[in-house]
C-alpha cells in the first residue's frame, strides 16, 4: 500500500514542485487542485500521507477516472498513444488504495476503470499468440480511444468556456422603447373551445344528472339578464312593461318565467301598493 | 486614456445598462487613475450625442441620467414588435366565461361553486373588458356579489342570435366524441334538431316568430308540449 | 417608403427589442404594404452595421437573428455596472454542454459513456433552464431515453450563427499503425452514428434548422472544415 503510494509520486520528475497543482487541468489554470484548511494545496503531497481531507479534495478536482487517468499520462508528459499500461495502472491503483484506505466513498466508476486497467495489464503480460488475426487487438486500443475521446471533449469544454458569452464579454444593447400606446390584442376563441371547457367543468362538478333540466332553461335565462338590464336604474318600472306583446304568448311566458326566477333568486323587487294596483319591479341592490 | 475609448465605453455602458446611468456612475465605470475629468465625460457624451442624429435611437438626459431611446416618432413601427398575437385563454378563463354564458346570471360564487375552485378577477376583467360579460345586477345576499351574464357582443362574435343557439348541454355532454357533428350544430341551429326532431311536429306561427325574435322555446321542449316546433328548424337536418 | 426612414425603424426596432430579432420579425414591423423587400431589409442591416464602426456597439448576427451589442473589448469597463461577478459554470457542466453541442442529439447515457462518470439531473436541469438545452426526441431503445440538443439560446449566448462556429474539435490521433484493428474502434463516430440513425428522432416542430444541420456537420467539424451558413437558416425560422 505504502509502497505503492510512493510510486504514485516518485515520477514527478519532469514538473517543478509548483506548478503540479496549477496545471493539474490546463483548464482551469488558476485553479490549485485543493483547498485544505484555508491552504491552498498546488502539488499532489509528496509525503506518503496524504490527509484525507487533501485526497477528498483531491478526488473532486477530477471529473471521474478518465480526467484522473488522463492527469497520470499528462504529468508524466507522456503522449496517450504512448502510454505504459503498467506504469499508469500502478499509479492508478494507488490513487484508489489511498482512497479507499481512507474509506473515501469512491464512484463506482473509478472501481470499474480500475478493473479495466487490471484486465489491459494482463493481457499484455500474456504472450502473444498469433493465432487469430481478428483476435489480435491491442488491449490498449479501447482504453486509449476512450482517453483520447474525453480528452477532446475536456478540450472542447475549455474552448466554450473561452468563447465570447453574453452577459460575461458581450452585453445585449437596449435602449428605451417609445411610449407604448396600450392596444390590447384579443385571442381568437372557438366555440368549440368554450364547449369543451363547459363539459369539463360539468363532468368535474358532476352535474349533469342533477341540473341538466334546470340548465337547459336557457331562454329564460337570457330573458332574466334582459329583464335585469331593464333594471338597471334604481326606480320600479311597471310590471307589464316588461312584456312586449310583439313576442306572442311565449315571450309573454318566457318573461313572466324569467320574472319568478329573479324574484325567487332574490335579484328583483316586486311591489304593489293596492289590490289589483299596478305592479312595479325593482332591482334588489345596486 | 484616448477620447475615442472613453467616448466607446460610455456609448457601451449606457447601451448595456439599458436605463440612465448619471455622470457619477460613468466615473465609476473607470479604475481611479484612468478616469477621466467631468467635462471630458460630459464633452464624450455631447459628441454621442451627435452621432445619434440622423439614427433610429437618441440620447436624452433624465432626470436620473442619460439613456439611450427608440425615437418617438418610430413608436408605429416599433411597438408592433409587443402586439404579438396574443396567447390562448386559459381553461379557467374558458370554464368561467361557458359557466356564465350558461347559468346567467350568477355571481363568482356560483361559479367557484361549479369550478370548485376561486375565480380570479383577473379572469373577470379580462372578460368584461373584451365586452363578453357584464354585470347586470348585485344578488341581495350578505356582500351583495355581482350578478354575470354575457353580452350582445360575445353573442355577435360567436355568431349567434342568442343563447337558445348555443348547444344544449345533452349535446355538450358527449362532446368529446361528438365533435364533427358539433361542427354542425355550431353551423346553425340544427344541433338542436336531433332532440327535436324525436317530437311530434305542428306548425305554428307563432312559434316561428318568437324564435326569430331571439326567443327559442327550450322549456317547452322541457315540458309536454312539443307542438310548437317550427318548420323550417325540422326540415334542416336529421343527424344522428 | 424611404430607405432612411427603413433603416431608422430597424434600428430602433433592435434597440427596443433588447434580444436579437430575425428577417421575419423585422418584416412584421411594417404595414403590408409598405413593407420592403427582403433585399432592401438586408441592405439596411447592412449600412447599419457599417455605422457602428468605431462606435462603442456592433450589429451582430447569431442564430435568433440580429442583434445589437456592446463590443467584447469594452468589457472590461462596462461590467463595472455590475457588481456581481459573471457565473463560472463547473467543468461538468461545460463537458457534459460540449458533448450535446458537438454531439447532438445524444442521451445522458451517450455523455456518461464519453465522460466516464455519471451525469447529474442537476447539470442537465440548470442547462435547460438556461434554455441551453432541450429534449429534441427519444431515442427508441429500452427506456426511451431523451435525445438532448442545444437551442438557438444557446447559440445567442455564446455569440455565433450556427454549431459550425464552434470551435473545430480537436483531432483524435491515428492509433491505427498500432493495430489494424483499432482503427474500427477510432472511428467511433461513425460507430456511434449508426447507432443513432437506427434511432428514429422523434419529430419535434421546434428542432430547428440548426439542430438539424448541426447533427450532420459534427462530423464535418471534425474536420475544421467551415462550411458557410446562410441567412436562410435565420430567416426561415420563427423565434420565440
């Protein structure tokens, strides 16, 4: 364990003690891998211990196995096409046996990468057998063009973060627009549209059994909103010149219905002040 | 710092900032060592100010600064760009103005009541100022509510004479699945047929013209006596 | 009517809107009689963007149409008016941005598959609520997952007409003299886009024109090669 830890960092040779943490992510240049107790840590400890906030730190500043992989390869200014599988899966490992010595909870992906990586050293311990010329591919192949894939994007994501953003490099220019004369637009509506919603509303409410009768009275409904606009001034208005004869018996009927229907609402007012006087009607309220 | 880069910067803050900005926030837009004097600042912003002539967009000093604005005069042109078409109305809205057109007159507690839910009075107002729903009176009960009921205008823009044409509400039940045959109820009165049409016809004159009048006889339709139907609205159409 | 008084309206038009307008919507300012050709709108745009030269402020064009801004090298000073500082987004969420911009349409599974790690909800929830980012189909495997593209918003905001003006992505280095074999597995790409052509997208009316042609040049980009974008690709689409 120890041991392997030292091996982790004894190849450091190509970087000055400063600038590992700096260039950890040519990204985010500015930026030292960690942050422990107010210090800022820029080099991986070259100590064997590690505390364990440093490598919780230290976990978080990669975004998962392939960038922590892809910082081992790049410390050591080796090119991905170049990499020693058995170089980098020692110091992976060892990363992870810190890490879970530490009992830092570790995303499953850094256990599956690291059983990859033991599967890759294997297979080139194995001697080649020319056997099958299908069968022949580099182990290294896959792991490589996945390294290779997520470095160009790690790459692509530097570059949008460089690009001009609005709000950041660029600002949208307004200016104030000329007074608005209020014009309101009306949406067009479909009776089809009121009717669905009506149907709704009914089903919710469940009312279709209980009032459809009642409901469907909708001429004397009508005839009461009329009867009410007749109203609308304060005074009584005579009974009969409600009724307009010119609308035959059953508009006669319709008002007298629409009349008894205001009155038992509450809504009108209805007066005589001597027996077979003439009636007046009158708004309840205004 | 050069005239030029002062005059930009001020021309862009004010553009970004998108509201006055007063000479003092300009200076502060400039690190201590580089501001430049008040009159310099005040002789940047006279010189945008002439470029602006002959342009779209001017600058004014308000009360609270300077800004950028559209020219009046473009105010025909410009504001189309906020009478987009407007939206939808929302189910709530729909919902209330079908109750009202239905169970007129009520108040917004009757309608809550039906919804089950509040009516907003944003809903209300919208409606009262498209002039689809008025009040028409006050209900004599505690907090004495506004009575609803619709209009000529939400008869006229729904083509319609008057509320009798509306679809009866054992048409609207089955909408769902009705829906071309509303089409031609909508088309006319004939949606009111297929129930009508299941009674005994009498021709009656008088009938005919109360109907013409705006006066349907649903509530006879109700009742027994279903003499009273018309000619004309039988021999429109038999759908099933 | 006259050129000048064209140009004016646009002007102030772009300057009131506040967000970048396109040819369509620029068309909707006039009367429909007296709207102007689209070449005579093209023109104005034209001499307006020569009018901002040495000014503070540029017409710009990205994927929503045309916009007026304030000039990058000015940013310095302008951002004083704020004091907050702009947003910094973390590298998983400009990785897991990069991939749908240069790999789109993918799914989450697509973007863990190239990042190695698991992308969260949140990453992809702040990108959409950003409106950086929009479900654009489901792809027709088990669990139909969503097929993530950038919108014109995202576009907008980082400056450019179309995916094209990304920067090129970097080139993956030939592995093949290692292993024959592995040159199958460097071509990934195309691996990966049989994968999807099998997908049937699910027709989304708002995936753009870019969306669509910014699936195909991917590949292009690949190979830096710039191909030119068109004003119809602006003008042919309604933004919101």
């Amino acid at each position: 364990m120890s041991i392997q830890a030292t091996s982790v960092e004894e190849n450091n040779p190509a970087q000055p003690s400063n600038t590992a943490g700096g260039k950890v992510h040519p990204a985010q240049e500015e930026m030292p891998f960690a942050m422990v107790q107010g210090k800022e840590l820029t080099v991986v400890p070259k100590d064997l211990y590690i505390p364990p906030d440093a490598l919780e730190v230290f976990l978080e500043a990669f975004e998962g196995p392939l960038d922590l992989l892809l910082y081992l390869i790049r410390r050591q200014n080796l090119d991905i096409l170049e990499i020693n599988v058995a170089e980098i899966t020692s110091q992976y490992m060892g990363y992870i046996g810190l890490m879970e010595s530490i009992q830092l909870e570790l995303a499953a992906e850094y256990l599956v990468m690291a059983a990859m990586l033991a599967e890759i050293k294997s297979r080139m311990l194995l001697p080649r057998q020319v056997v099958d010329e299908e069968d022949e591919d580099d182990p290294r192949a896959e792991l490589i063009r996945r390294l290779q894939e997520y470095e160009r994007f790690k790459k692509a994501a530097d570059d949008i973060d460089e690009m001009p953003r609005l709000g950041r490099d660029i600002h949208q220019a307004t200016a104030h627009a000329p007074e608005r004369n209020q014009e309101v637009q009306h949406p067009t509506v479909d009776m089809r549209e009121v009717l669905t919603a009506l149907a709704d509303v009914l089903r919710r409410a469940e009312m279709f059994e209980s009032h459809q009768v009642e409901m469907e009275k909708l001429s004397t409904r009508e005839r009461m909103t009329k009867v009410l606009d007749i109203l609308q001034g304060e005074q009584f208005v005579p009974f009969v010149s409600l009724f307009k004869l010119s609308e035959g018996k059953l508009g006669v009927v319709v008002t007298f219905l629409a009349i008894m229907e205001l009155i038992k609402e509450s809504l009108v007012e209805i007066v005589q002040s001597e027996s077979f006087g003439p009636i007046h009607v009158k708004a309840r309220t205004s | 710092m050069n005239a030029e880069l002062i005059k930009k910067i001020i021309e862009g803050a004010l553009l970004a900032a998108g509201k006055p900005l007063d000479i003092a926030r300009i200076e502060s837009l400039f690190e201590k060592d580089e501001c430049p004097p008040r009159d310099q600042i005040r002789a940047a912003l006279e010189e945008v100010e002439a470029d602006c002539r002959g342009r779209g967009f001017e600058l004014k000093q308000t009360a609270s600064g300077y800004r950028f604005q559209v020219r009046q005069d473009l105010a025909t042109w410009v504001n189309r760009l906020w009478t987009e078409k407007p939206k939808r109305y929302s189910r709530a809205m729909l919902e209330t103005l079908a109750l009202i057109a239905y169970r007129q007159p009520l108040t917004r507690g009757d309608i809550e009541q039906v919804r089950g839910v509040a009516v907003s009075s944003d809903i209300i107002r919208t409606l009262q100022e498209r002039d689809w729903v008025r009040v028409v009176g006050f209900r004599d009960v505690p907090g004495k509510p506004a009575l609803y009921a619709t209009t000529k205008n939400f008869l006229d823009y729904f083509n319609i004479k008057n509320l009798e044409q509306l679809p009866a509400l054992s048409e609207i039940k089955d909408f769902a699945e009705l829906d071309p045959e509303l089409e031609l109820a909508l088309s006319g009165d004939s949606g009111k047929d297929s129930e009508k049409s299941s009674a005994p016809v009498a021709a009656n004159d008088e009938a005919s013209d109360s109907s013409v009048e705006g006066f349907d006889l649903q509530q006879q339709n109700d009742g027994a006596d279903e003499e009273i139907d018309t000619d004309d609205q039988i021999s429109g159409t038999n759908h099933e």
